[in-house]
C-alpha cells in the first residue's frame, strides 16, 4: 500500500466541491493500516521507523481533511493503532521515540479524546465503543506515564498539554473511567513542572479554566503529601 499515492488522491479530492471519495473506502485503508500495524513483527526500531510511524503519520493527515467523512466508530477504533506502539522498545533511541511520540499524540488529538469521553457522547455509543475510549483514556495515561521519564525533553510541552485539558474538560462532564484516566496522566505531567511553569499555566490559562486547573492542583498536592503520586 504506497500511503504517498493514497495522500495525493486524498489531497485531490478534498478540494472538490464535493467528495467523491466513497466513505466505505476510507473506512476500508483505517482497517487494513490497523491490521499491519498490529503485526507484532514490527517491533524492531527499522520497522517502527518505516512503518508504524508513517501510518500513525498517514492516521494524521486523514483526520486533518476527512474526519467528517468517516463514521465516528471507525474514528476511534483506529485508536488501535496507537495502541500498538511499544514505547519502551524505542525509548533507547531518543530520536526514535519522539517520532513516535509525536505521532501517536498527533492521533489522539486529532481524535478529540477528551469530548469523545464525555458522559452525554458515551451515553449514545454501543458498549463495545464505549469500552474502546476508556481504552483509549487508559493509552493516554500510559502515553503521559512514558512523557514522565523523560523531563529534559517533554517539561516544555507540559504546560500547553495541561492549558489544553482544563479548557477542553470545562464545557463537559467527563466519565467517570475516562476522568480518572485522563487525571491520572495529568497528574503524571504535573511532576514534570516546575513552580514557574505552574505560575505561567495559572496566569494564561482562560479565566473560565482557572477554578478547574485550582481544582487540579489541589488533588494533585493532597495526592502527593499522601504518596498516592
């Protein structure tokens, strides 16, 4: 599968007035990358390098110009494929592992994780999808555990994932498995931060975030004088 031809034809199409790129043949490139991804063979750096990452960089581009197109269950099964990323295999390859950090993160931003764990969007899904994103919150507590080890490189990027979470949670109630998850993490990113940081979140943040990022970081420390953290 030549993923360069498949763009260009994607590219093309996007900008006719209207698609004439059927949706079932979106939804059928999502499962077959899904299922190569999924090859366990594919865990050395070569194969991450050259094919897991360009997939989850295909994944990006997808939902950058047709995620409206695609069925929404279909949207977050492709989860899947940032499930499959083994981190810590290419964690002893700096270079190799912030590709794919970046990447699989790409996915799950793109995706919206945060709405599509909202109490009303899950309340309307089948189980089987509903299981899927508290899947996906658990991914993204494991993805930021990772980003935890590795300070030097993530502690400038932590302020803006934390501004991101507060502004997106304060236009929903998230569900409970999904909240719990999603906080977990943050509160993960939130070792990474020093006084400054924090003080520089609290003063840019929207106004209407500020009593949920308060809110935050009261657990945050009363977890934290408890050891829970």
């Amino acid at each position: 599968m030549n993923l360069n031809i498949i763009k260009q034809l994607v590219e093309s199409d996007s900008r006719k007035p209207e698609s004439s790129l059927p949706t079932t043949t979106l939804v059928n490139i999502l499962s077959q990358l899904c299922r190569i991804s999924s090859n366990r063979s594919s865990d050395t750096d070569f194969h991450i390098h050259m094919i897991k990452i360009p997939i989850l960089q295909f994944f990006n581009f997808l939902l950058k110009l047709k995620k409206g197109c695609i069925p929404r269950q279909h949207l977050i099964h492709s989860l899947e494929v940032c499930k499959v990323s083994k981190f810590q295999k290419a964690s002893n390859n700096l270079s190799l592992f912030l590709k794919e950090f970046d990447a699989v993160f790409d996915v799950c931003y793109g995706l919206s994780l945060i709405p599509a764990g909202s109490q009303d969007n899950i309340a309307t899904q089948e189980k089987a999808v509903h299981l899927q994103i508290i899947q996906a919150a658990q991914n993204m507590d494991r993805l930021f555990t990772v980003m935890s080890r590795h300070k030097t490189n993530f502690a400038k990027l932590v302020p803006n994932l934390i501004a991101e979470y507060v502004d997106c949670v304060q236009h929903i109630t998230l569900e409970a498995n999904v909240k719990e998850h999603l906080l977990s993490g943050m509160y993960r990113l939130l070792d990474l931060c020093s006084e400054d940081a924090l003080k520089s979140v609290s003063v840019n943040i929207n106004h209407s975030c500020r009593d949920i990022f308060s809110n935050v970081m009261k657990n945050y420390k009363q977890l934290k004088y408890r050891g829970d953290v």
